[in-house]
C-alpha cells in the first residue's frame, strides 16, 4: 500500500516511545517494567478518544514481542 493512501492514524503513528508526545509517565512505567523483566500478566490502557492509548499498546506488544531488542 502506497503511503498517499494510507490512513493518517496509520501512516503517522508512534514508531518508538520517544514519539510518543504527553504520556511521559506511563511510557517511564512500562520502560522500568520492561528493563527489570517484571512485566504484569495484563494492562488496561483508559482514557478519551486520541490520547494514544492504542499506540501506547501497539509499541509495549512490538517492545515484548521483540526478537532482537536494540534498547
């Protein structure tokens, strides 16, 4: 698929945590949760419509699922 027919939320959503923009507390909670392998069995990401939740999610799946981490 061609990056002109892409959907926006796809074409411009968070590619690392550092792109993610005001939730600064959360992504230091899930890195300190990932760096000491203490991970808990579930997460529930809340809030209003556009406040990244499901790109929060997206990043915590590819970071866990992640074969050859880079840091």
């Amino acid at each position: 698929m061609s990056s002109s027919s892409q959907s926006l939320y796809r074409k411009w959503r968070s590619q690392t945590f550092g792109d993610l923009v005001g939730q600064e507390p959360v992504i230091r909670t899930l890195k300190n949760a990932l760096s000491s392998g203490k991970l808990a069995h579930a997460y529930l990401f809340t809030g209003p419509r556009g406040t990244g939740k499901t790109s929060t999610a997206r990043l915590l799946a590819k970071t866990i699922n992640c074969s050859a981490p880079v840091n």
